[in-house]
C-alpha cells in the first residue's frame, strides 16, 4: 500500500498530527515495510505493513500487553489489517554488547515474561496460520525442520536423540501467548548497553520458557547453565531441575543452530561448542 495513502488515512483518522509529514526508513523483517514518522528531528510513531495476518497477530499480542513497558504502545490497527502503527523506542538495535547475559535475561523474565497472559483451551499452540493441539507437536514440526537446515553438521545419533527427547516433553497444559522472536536482534539498548525495547513479535502460542530460551540461544557467548538458571528460577520452581532446565535448552540450542547455519554461520563454531556442553548435561 502506498505510504502517502496511509498517511492520510491517519491524518483523516487524527491518528498523526498534521505536521508530521516527514519519514524515516527503518529496517524490517523478511517480509515487513517499516518507517518511522518524525516528530521534527525525532522518531515518534512507525508504521509497519506486512501480511495481514501478520499484522492481526501483532496487533493482538501488543493490545494483549500494553502494560508491559519494554514493549512498543500500540496506536492503530487498520481495519484490513494491511498496517499498523506503534510508539518508536528509542535506542540501538543490533547492539548487543556481549556483558552479562545473566543480567539480561534475568530483566527479560522479570519485567516481561512474568507478565505474559495465559490463554482459553480454545487457543491451539504454534503460529497462527499453522497451529497445533499440542505444544510438543509444535516443537517436533520445528525439530524436524531444523533438522532438514542442519543435516550433517550434527551426527545422526543427535539428531535421533533430539527427537527422542522433545517427543518425550510432558503435555503441561501450559498456554500463553509468547513475543515469539525473542532474541537480541529485536532488543532495543541505550547507548550504556542498558535494555530499553523489544520490537517485532512473530506471536506464538506456547510455553513461556521458550521465549526466555530464545533469548539466551540468540548469542553465541555466555551458552553455560549457570547464566540461565537465575532467570529460569523467576518463571517457577519446576524449571529449575537441572535435567527439565537442560533438555529444554538442548532443544532450544538445536532450533539456533539451525538458524545460524542460515543466518550466521560465522557463529557456528561456538554454538556446535555449547551444543557439546549442553548435550553432555542431558545424556
């Protein structure tokens, strides 16, 4: 959709001021159209456009939670749901500085994932587009496809155990709606390295340590049980079991492989060694 049909959509909507007439490019995901609306030389709104059932979903998960500080506000949702616009965080993205991971994930489950929402029985686990009755068989259908990325960089008796071990997950009836690409990439830093945003959920259904996973598999540094156990031990007492935690993040780190391998394959080395690390805790 044109931008300049959307501006003046918000303009009639008194969704933007009239001054704000000038834009700013910003970088979106694979399939996202973003731009930032000035308020004279300083961010104050963007507007996303991408698929709308992409747009639906992150309308929902940002209306969901509007309490949640480190998340953008949500301003507007087209109705077609061809766009939407949200508050501009302002910071550094693509800047993690490699610190003290443990302190960063100990912020995200405190001030984020501790206020996740559990959802009705009539929600399926996964995506939207492609949902599933069970959580474990939304971690099998992304194991079996990580397992197409990552083929031989892995022995075959570990591929075998992954899927073992993840068909072996208990059915918690654990349900609530999770950012869904919850990795250092969408976290927003101020200039000291202090977290001041996250941006650009991909909403899933799910359990809420999957997306504190997410965040500690998203860097290569740091991949060591004790950096996760401390945030672990804010999202309940049964996650902090030194199996249940490690086979949990063994799948987790599988998922990451398969992404680095796409992605960033300069980080592979350190990732195949803390999947050596974790695999030895689980086994």
């Amino acid at each position: 959709m044109d931008i300049q049909l959307i501006l003046n959509e918000l303009y009639d909507a008194g969704v933007l001021e009239s001054h704000m007439q000038n834009l700013k490019p910003l970088t979106g995901g694979t399939s996202s159209e973003v731009v930032a609306v000035m308020d004279g030389t300083n961010p104050r709104y963007v507007i996303k456009q991408n698929d709308p059932a992409m747009i639906e979903a992150e309308a929902a998960f940002l209306h969901t939670y509007l309490q949640i500080e480190k998340l953008s506000h949500l301003v507007h949702v087209d109705s077609l749901h061809r766009y939407l616009v949200y508050t501009f965080k302002p910071g550094l993205t693509g800047q993690y500085r490699k610190t003290n991971k443990a302190d960063l994930l100990l912020s995200l489950a405190t001030e984020v994932i501790a206020h996740y929402k559990p959802l009705g029985a009539e929600r399926h686990y996964g995506y939207p587009d492609h949902p599933f009755m069970k959580w474990r068989d939304f971690l099998l259908h992304r194991t079996k496809e990580s397992g197409k990325i990552i083929q031989d960089i892995l022995p075959q008796e570990d591929h075998r155990f992954v899927h073992t071990l993840v068909a072996g997950f208990p059915q918690r009836n654990i349900k609530y709606l999770l950012h869904g690409d919850f990795g250092v990439h969408n976290f927003v830093f101020a200039e000291n390295g202090t977290l001041t945003g996250i941006i650009d959920p991909d909403p899933v259904v799910g359990e809420p340590l999957y997306d504190l996973i997410y965040a500690f598999c998203s860097s290569p540094d740091s991949l060591t049980f004790d950096t996760i156990l401390p945030a672990a031990e804010r999202l309940g007492p049964e996650l902090t079991r030194e199996y249940e935690l490690s086979r949990e993040v063994l799948q987790g780190l599988y998922f990451r492989i398969a992404t680095c391998i796409r992605h960033h394959p300069e980080d592979l080395d350190q990732y195949t060694e803390a999947w050596t690390y974790w695999l030895n805790r689980v086994r």
